[in-house]
C-alpha cells in the first residue's frame, strides 16, 4: 500500500488546472451503454474510481479506446452482453448502482452485485428501486439484485429522497421508455445536468434540466456523439481550503465559477474570501479568518443539504478550514452517520472540536495543527487530512491514501506543483 509524507507548514502558490468532475463521468461513462453508436469523451478524470466503472463496462462488451491519452476516451456499445458483472468490481464503487438504469432501458434484465464506495453510513437504494418500479421494472434480491423489465413505460414518479444516483438511474432509464417520464423531487446538481445535456446531445429529450422536476420524453434510440466533462467543483474547492489554511496565493483556472455561489456563502462564513476572474478563482493570502456569527453573536450552523445548497462532500474540507478560523461553528450533515468520525483525527492534531453526536460537531479556532500518523477513512476525509498535515509544521504520514486517488487525480502532483513538501512512497 501506498502512503503519502508531507511535510507541512509551507504556503501553497502558482497555478492549477482542476481535472473534469468525477460524479459527472462516472453516470455518463455509464449512459454510453444507452447507444451502439461510439461517444467520445473529454477531459475525463484518470482517477481509480473511473478505472473501476471502465473495468465494468468492458467485462459487458464496451470497447474503450484512448484517444491520445486517458482523459479522452471512445466507448462503444454496439456488441455488449449483459451477464453477470464482477462482485469485487462492484463492491469498489457506489456507481456500480448506475448500471442499471441504461441496462434496463436496452435489454430488460440485469444480475447487480450490492455497490459499495465510501464507509460513511448506510447508503440505501431504496429510491432507485421504486423508481425503476414505477417504470415497470422489477426486482429482487437474494445477496443480489436481479433486475427484470420487459418494457419501461413512462410514469409520473416522485422520488422519496434527492438522491444523485437514483436520480441518474431515473432519468437514463426514461429517456428510451416509452412515452413521458415526470421525475418530481429529482436532484439538480452540476453533475446530474452533465449527464442530461450530453444524453440530450444524443437525441434524447429532457426538460427542465437544473430544476428539481424533469421531463423526459422517451425517444426510439439515441445516436453517437462528442461531450467534455466540466471541471470538479468539489476539486476546486478542495482547493481553496489548501491554499487558505497554508497562508497561500493560488489560480485555480477553468473552475466553473457557475457552481460555486453557495459555497462561496460558506467560505464567507469562515472568513475566506475569493475573487472571481472570468472562469478563475483567485486565492490570496492574509485571510481574514473569523468566523462569521449569527444575529445575537449566536454559534453559526453550517449544514448540508440537496443542491444548490452546500453539498455533502465538502463538509469534511469546511471543518478543516474552521480549525484555523477564529470563533466557534457547529457542523451538522444529517446525510451520513459516520460523516463526522474522521474528526477524532483531527483531534489527534490538536484540534479543539466537540463532537456532539453522529451528525454534528463544534469546531472551536483557531488552532495550531501539530503533525500526526494518520489513515484515510474515505474519499472527502482523505483530502480533508491531506488539508490538515498541510497546515502543519512538521513531517505527518498519512495512510490508505488509495481512498483518496479514488477522487482526485495525481493530487501529490498538483500539490508539489503548488510548493508543497509531499511524497507518495510505498508503505
């Protein structure tokens, strides 16, 4: 296994690039299975996760060519054979569950081993089984999805939660249905209009993209086409807390600058301020870093919730941020129950944070981060720790970082780019 040395307490500078958005790729890398005809995609994150959703896709049939390099790829599903996908496979990545939308719509039967991903508390798939339901489609279960639907027929579906990947199962499961799709509650974020804008390139025909109702008309078949990934706004802003809690000055360029009102709000909040330049986010150093109180001097609230309000994954990076911020905040992610676990790491660092129950935490800053021997628990607490030993003056190991190359491409690249003291040697 692999481990990353960083030797903290140096300011980040210069100019990044961030790669194209993870959770846009992994649905639309999935959707190509909806056409024969080839999709060439760009700007595609060479991260583990996308290796593990083309591993799914070429045991079914897809061929995958590189175009140059690996950020741009040709898929074609013009000779695939739905059989039973590796359980290993699919125990490696959530978006294993997104397979079974496009399946559906073009052969009627699926065998879907449970998906796994990150360890953050249950992760249930209740939502896209009722939806697929509504369709026509059935399913059971007996260590093993098996899903059958001889015929998707448009309905009018309200979904329990606004969940991503149900949503993007819904919505690649209607376009091919016959008649008109209603998809009420759906999420709306960046990644999910990705995938409507390139399936509407190919022929299909959704509506209301962005907003929380779609409607879809189903469509015979969908052609071939071209389509570039946007850039990962969670990346961006990953980003922004290394430069902020190093005391640097970074360019993060092409940032998709559209996503990031909230979470500027957010920022705000801690005291961080950004400047937008065209499509660039400006980083400066002498942060104000005070933590901004409710009316009344009361403790602020930061909590998650469906976009376009503050996502889910950036909690990790948020609280982070919040150790170096003067004043006191309180973290709430009512989304995953083992969400705030990582914080007892950051405790281990010196960091003054109560942890109140599962959902919530106070964060109490600022504090000197001292450097620790730490594991990565998943994805978003990964980098968030990369963030921490950062900020730290001394020599801090963090392990098990192939959670954290799930997410972010080449990140001890980018950082070393950037100034940072950061090697990744083998444990």
């Amino acid at each position: 296994m692999e481990k990353f040395i960083i030797n903290g307490g140096r300011p980040l500078h210069g100019c990044m690039t961030p790669s194209g958005n993870k959770n846009a790729a992994l649905p639309i890398l999935a959707s190509c299975l909806l056409t024969t005809e080839p999709i060439v995609l760009h700007n595609v994150p060479n991260i583990t996760d996308i290796q593990t959703m083309r591993s799914l896709l070429e045991s079914l049939g897809v061929q995958i060519r590189e175009l140059g390099s690996p950020s741009t790829l040709e898929l074609h599903a013009k000779d695939i054979h739905p059989a039973d996908l590796e359980p290993t496979l699919c125990r490696n990545i959530r978006a294993s569950i997104l397979l079974a939308g496009p399946i559906l719509a073009r052969f009627g039967e699926l065998h879907l081993p449970p998906p796994g991903g990150d360890v953050i508390g249950r992760r249930r798939v209740d939502t896209h089984i009722l939806a697929l339901d509504k369709l026509g489609a059935r399913t059971e279960y007996n260590g093993t999805f098996h899903f059958t639907a001889p015929k998707l027929i448009g309905a009018d579906i309200l979904l329990d939660e606004a969940s991503v990947t149900a949503t993007e199962n819904t919505i690649m499961a209607s376009v091919l249905a016959k008649g008109k799709t209603i998809i009420r509650n759906a999420a709306s974020e960046p990644h999910i209009q990705e995938l409507c804008h390139l399936l509407n390139s190919l022929g299909a025909n959704i509506k209301n993209i962005g907003s929380n109702t779609l409607h879809i008309t189903g469509v015979k078949d969908l052609s071939g086409g071209e389509f570039s990934i946007g850039p990962d706004y969670l990346e961006v802003v990953s980003y922004i807390g290394a430069a902020v809690v190093t005391g640097g000055d970074i360019r993060i360029k092409n940032a998709g600058v559209e996503y990031l009102n909230m979470i500027n709000l957010v920022m705000q909040r801690l005291g961080v301020n950004i400047e937008i330049d065209g499509n660039d986010v400006l980083v400066g150093p002498n942060q104000a870093l005070v933590i901004e109180p409710d009316l009344g001097n009361a403790i602020p609230e930061i909590s998650v919730m469906p976009w376009p309000s503050f996502p889910t994954d950036l909690m990790s990076i948020a609280i982070v941020v919040a150790t170096q911020s003067t004043g006191s905040v309180l973290f709430h992610d009512w989304m995953y129950p083992s969400r705030m676990y990582f914080t007892d790491k950051l405790v281990s660092m010196g960091a003054q944070i109560v942890l109140c129950d599962p959902h919530r935490c106070i964060v109490q800053g600022p504090t000197k981060l001292r450097p620790e021997n730490l594991d990565s628990p998943d994805i978003r607490a990964g980098m968030a720790l990369v963030l921490a030993a950062l900020s730290a003056d001394g020599k801090s190991i963090i392990r098990n970082i192939a959670q954290i190359d799930r997410g972010y491409e080449s990140i001890d690249v980018k950082l070393k780019a950037l100034g940072a003291d950061i090697n990744r040697v083998n444990d």
